[in-house]
C-alpha cells in the first residue's frame, strides 16, 4: 500500500494574522497556531501592543507594519471589522496570498466587490469563516435537507451580545444583526431549502428584524435575527417543512471547538492544492447581495 502524506506534513501554510481583538485571540490565533496544517507566522495590528498580547502565547512573530507581515506569510487571516477587511484584503490578494476572510466581505456591497474582485484577479485561494459550516452537525443537515422536498421553512439567530461585552463593536452597533448573523443564516436557507430569488424584510437590524425569503424552488422561509435580545446563550434554529417530517437543525448542542480543525484543514488543503472551496470570496459577495437586498427592502 502507498501511503501519501498530507500536502501540509513537511510545510504547513505559513498564516499572517490582521487583527488582535477578542475573536482574533479566541479563534484565529489558537486554531492557526495549533497546526499541523498552518503555523502562526506573524500577527499584525494597529495596536502593537495587542498585537504582541496576541502573538505572544504562540510564539509569533510581531509585524511592525502590513506589509511586513505580508513578507513574513503565504497566506493571510482577518480578524479585523468589514471595513478594514476590505482596505486590507485587496492589497494582499495582489501580492499573491491566499486569504482567509471573515464574514461579511466588507461593511457594504461595494466594499465586498472590491475585496471579491481582487481575489478573481489575482487568482488566490480565498475562504470564508463562517464557523458553523465546518462542524459535521452542519453538513449532515444539509446532506440530508438535499434529500428533502421542501415547501417552507422558518429559523433563528439571536443572542445578546449587543448588549454589552466584548462583541459590542462600534461595526456591529452600527450595522446590526442582518451584516453580522445574517451571512450565518441566509447562507444555511440558500443551501437547505433552494438558491433565495427574493427577500423581504421588515424591523431594526440593531434591535430585530425578520426576513421573508422566496426560494428557487417556490418555497417560502422566515428569518429573525437580534444580537439585542437577552437569552441564556445564542440561540440558532432552522426548520424545515415539507411532506415529510419536519426536519430540524439546532445548534444549541453542538461544540463550537469541532469547527476550528476542520477550519484550518479545509483551508490548508485549499492553499497547497491551489484550489478554493465552494466558500470561498465569491460565495461571500453572493450573500452580501442578499444583505444588500434585504437592507434595502427594510428602509
């Protein structure tokens, strides 16, 4: 029997972090960090003293500028607001490094073409951190919504994060629940039920708003969605209803901590062959048109 190594055992993917807030610590920092697939190169912000608060655990190096990181990786993550995301990420595309993005692309449409465009142009692996796609709970309720006929659907994201805290970012204050949760769920409903053709919307992103989706293959689903709302933890439902039994996804259960190794594989597998992932920086402009649309519809 031959036994072939994985692209990453003799050369794990060489990651630069932007960003050394609460989820570039919690998330990106550890996941790269513990390899085998990727090493935590160099770690980036525009606060140097975070930045070495957030590299110091793992030995990383501490960039003194952008471009100082982008000559220290092969690849870049961002853990960082739309709006900078979306300065940052085009420059690195252009100098050839695969980038590792979190959601959404950029604080609006435009900003998130840019970042998709960049990408198409410097042909680079990109892809998406929408964390609950990488846990097996995730692409078994898929598997088996595919199997589904599907006449209507209803789901959930609310937590209360907004409300103080960490996460209470001056973006997400801003914008809301739909640029924030939004990618989660739309992403979940364009997959489980059938591609959206149509959004209406109704509410506050900032306090709660409910979305009324038309589907390709003539179903209809509802969206509400808070980061304002005080529950005991984050609650992130989808129903699925047909003529068949009900078929239901909660995460409630699930152990977030499954996602980051299959994270950090998918992207290290996607880097060294060259080749994204259907959730790569065209699926993510493809749900902040959704975004767009439903924000639209909302004024």
């Amino acid at each position: 029997m031959i036994v072939t190594s994985a692209p990453w055992a003799d050369r794990p993917v060489e990651v630069g972090l932007v960003g050394a807030g609460p989820w570039a610590r919690a998330m990106h920092a550890r996941m790269l960090a513990a390899g085998p697939e990727t090493r935590l190169a160099a770690v980036w912000a525009r606060r140097a003293e975070a930045a070495r608060e957030t590299a110091a655990p793992h030995g990383a190096h501490v960039a003194d500028s952008f471009g100082e990181l982008l000559d220290r990786c092969e690849a870049v993550a961002f853990a960082v607001p739309p709006a900078v995301q979306a300065e940052l990420a085009p420059l690195a595309a252009r100098q050839g490094k695969a980038l590792l993005l979190e959601k959404p692309l950029g604080p609006d449409l435009a900003a998130a073409q840019s970042v998709a465009d960049a990408v198409l142009s410097a042909g680079v692996v990109s892809q998406l951190v929408l964390t609950k796609r990488y846990h097996p709970v995730t692409e078994a309720f898929l598997d088996t919504a595919r199997t589904r006929e599907i006449s209507g659907a209803r789901s959930c994201y609310l937590h209360g994060a907004f409300l103080g805290g960490d996460f209470a970012t001056g973006w997400r204050l801003e914008h809301g629940a739909l640029l924030d949760l939004g990618p989660h769920l739309l992403d979940l409903l364009d997959l489980a039920v059938s591609p959206i053709t149509g959004i209406r919307s109704t509410g506050d992103s900032r306090r709660w708003i409910e979305l009324t989706l038309e589907h390709e293959n003539g179903a209809v689903s509802q969206a509400s969605l808070s980061g304002s709302v005080s529950v005991a933890r984050a609650l992130t439902r989808v129903e699925l209803f047909g003529p068949d039994a009900p078929l239901t996804y909660d995460t409630a259960e699930i152990d977030h901590e499954e996602c980051w190794p299959i994270l950090r594989r998918t992207f290290a597998t996607a880097v060294r062959a060259n080749k994204p992932t259907d959730l790569d920086a065209a699926r993510g402009l493809y749900l902040q048109r959704l975004i767009d649309q439903a924000a639209r519809a909302a004024r």
